[in-house]
C-alpha cells in the first residue's frame, strides 16, 4: 500500500494540575496536530485513543474524544500499553493506514494524572506489575528501577554521579522547551547537598533528581498514506521502522543485570525494518522515566556498547552537539510523564527535529531519528523509526 507518513504533530504544554476536562485536554494536542497537517477533522478517518485507563474516571474515553474533536462517525479505537501507549497506538495507526482500510488515522495521547492523589497515581503505578506475585508487597517504580540502577552499578562501575550527570543534560534542554513541566536549572552540586531536595533518597540509589514528574497532558500524531500524505503536506516525516515486544512481569524472570530485554529486541526489530543500524540514527528520544532508563537505554539500543553508556554522558555525547543527540528537548526528567501522552509527545520533538523545525533544540541536520518507549519497568517496548526521506 505505498509508504506510511506522519503528517501532523501536536502537543500541549505539560502542567501538574490542568484545570480542564480530559476533552479539553485532549483537544489542545489535536488542534496543534490538524493544523500542522492542514487538514479538516473530516479528513481524518479513524482515530486512536491511548491513555492508561487506571488513572482516567471517564470509562471509554474515545468515544468521548470522537464526539468533541468532531471525529465522529468515523471508527474510534482504544489502545493501552501502560507509558508506552500512544507509540503502540502509533503501531495500530500504521497497521490500519498500511491495511488500506483508512488512509488518515489520528493518534491521541492523553493523561489527567492530576484526577487521583499521588498516593493513589503510585499504588495504581504498581499494580502495572503483577497484583499477584509482586505488587501486594509493596513494589512500586522508583523501586524497580533502583534495583536496575543498583545492577548496573555493580557490574558495570556506573555511579550515581553519572545518574545526575543526566539529569544535568535534561535540565540543559528542559529549561528551552516551552512545553515543559520542569524548567528549572539543575546542577550536579544539587546532588550532594543535603538541603537540596534533588538529592533526597527515594529508592537507594535514586534520589528525587533521578526521577521524572507525574504530569497532565496531551499529544497527537496523524499517520497518513503516501497519497494522503503528498496531498496535504509539505514535509512529510516517513515511518521507517517499527518494532514492539513484551517480557516476564515478574522481574523473578529478567536478568536486572542485561538492561531491559524489550528495548533490545524492539530495536533490533525496528532497525531490521528501516535497514539500517544504530549508527545511523542521528538524533533519539528515549524513555528516561528515571536517569538509570536512559543509561541502559544508550546501551539497549546499540548506542554504547554494555557499561559504557556511562562514557557518553561524561563526554557529552548525547548533547545536541554531541555524536549521538539523546532527549534533547528534555525528555521525561524535565517534561514530565502523562503517561498516554509520553510516547506522542517522543514522536513529536523527531519530527519537529527531521523536519529543521526543533529552534533552539535543533540538531544539525538529521536524515533519521529514533523513539524508545517503555511501557511499565520493561513490560512492553516500542521502538519507532523516522527519516526525513525514503
């Protein structure tokens, strides 16, 4: 059926208490994302709508959305993979434009993390895990992914002040990004003050500044036939490479010590597809839910080989300048993390990069751009490739 492209983008601004209704939300990541296309809510024949359904009180959400983004009576589908649920939405929509059953799907993103207190966000974060085996004992994310930094760690020498190393770099980029939660400056001396609260322990060895903030949000991305595509927009961003796996959720069944298996396997998928290696990505989003996501994540993904994901943040690397640019709008540290959201949002920044349009954020010159999404600690995996040209 020809090439799949996205051809529309959109986000809103990531806040802690969105005053609104989650239509309303929703609605601010599509108007952006239909008027980047220049399209009509008519033009568009099928929609995606992905959030992670604990934390929503509307049951069905998009039936909802359809009837107040005027996508209605077009089919709307529902899709959930905890964090990384708009980039499998973003799967489906290449499925069903790829099919031929639809040649314009919009993907919507969206998460009122606000609509529970922290206490209930985190117990529902945990029954992400198996109710069960593991999470009646208490697990929660900080946890897990403490025991991942604490693995690293001992095999590898990796030490906390490469963890605020990243935090650093987030904060470098976060501060630019006006659609960030978290735009304060962040220094490495923060983590050694005691007074300072990025340094307050929260599962040894992470501390506050590792970890990334609960946020409301939205985003949206249109995927379109090449047909579509060459009919409505000027610089389409082409879908070259899909890739998406599971694991154990029991961690009883994953090695802590080889990273996440999902993103491995994900990757070597998408690159497999898009005919290339890690060594032609030139600019990435990846999924730092905590500082610890994105060190195994250079190193997941073929961007270092194992344990020396350390030796790309001390040597800047993965700055925009650097030889492999990693979250350089921020990523999740300093964006925040509306769970729905976050993969859309990842999508978004590649296609603004590809298309020279990133401001002060920009790479030089990007021919392809990767996104990583992590559902969970490491349950689903989804890696998305994107070129400017095919």
């Amino acid at each position: 059926m020809g090439k799949i492209a996205i051809i529309g983008v959109g986000q809103s601004t990531f806040v802690r208490n969105y005053p609104g209704s989650i239509r309303e939300l929703a609605f601010e990541g599509f108007k952006e994302a239909i008027e980047d296309a220049q399209m009509l809510p008519g033009d568009i024949n099928a929609s995606v709508i992905c959030s992670a359904p604990e934390y929503d009180k509307q049951r069905s959400p998009a039936g909802v959305f359809a009837e107040y983004l005027g996508l209605n009576p077009q089919p709307a589908f529902y899709v959930e993979s905890l964090c990384s649920s708009s980039s499998t939405g973003v799967r489906l929509a290449y499925s069903l434009v790829k099919s031929g059953l639809h040649d314009a799907v919009a993907v919507i993103g969206f998460q009122k993390m606000s609509e529970i207190s922290s206490s209930e966000s985190q117990e529902r974060m945990g029954r992400g895990a198996d109710i069960q085996w593991e999470s009646p004992f208490g697990t929660m994310m900080p946890a897990y992914y403490g025991m991942y930094a604490r693995a690293h760690m001992e095999k590898y020498g990796t030490t906390a002040e490469d963890l605020a190393l990243i935090r650093v770099k987030a904060s470098t980029y976060g501060r630019i990004n006006d659609k960030a939660l978290y735009r304060k400056p962040v220094a490495k001396e923060m983590f050694a003050d005691m007074e300072n609260i990025m340094s307050n322990p929260v599962a040894a060895p992470l501390r506050v500044g590792d970890c990334c903030a609960n946020a409301d949000g939205s985003s949206c991305v249109i995927i379109a036939s090449e047909e579509k595509a060459n009919t409505f927009c000027r610089k389409p961003v082409w879908i070259l490479g899909l890739g998406a796996a599971t694991a154990s959720v029991n961690l009883a069944g994953r090695d802590l010590f080889t990273g996440l298996i999902v993103a491995r396997q994900a990757s070597e998928q998408a690159y497999r597809m898009a005919g290339i290696t890690a060594e032609d990505i030139d600019v990435a989003e990846v999924h730092d839910c905590f500082t610890i996501a994105e060190m195994m994540a250079y190193e997941d993904l073929g961007f270092a080989k194992p344990g020396e994901g350390k030796e790309l943040i001390r040597g800047r690397e993965t700055y925009r300048d650097g030889s492999m640019p990693v979250n350089v709008d921020g990523g999740l540290l300093s964006k925040g993390h509306p769970i729905g959201a976050t993969g859309g949002s990842q999508i978004r920044t590649i296609v603004m990069q590809l298309r020279g349009k990133a401001g002060k954020m920009q790479v030089k010159n990007p021919e392809i751009g990767l996104v990583h999404n992590i559902g969970g600690v490491g349950l689903y995996g989804n890696v998305t490739i994107l070129g400017r040209q095919v």
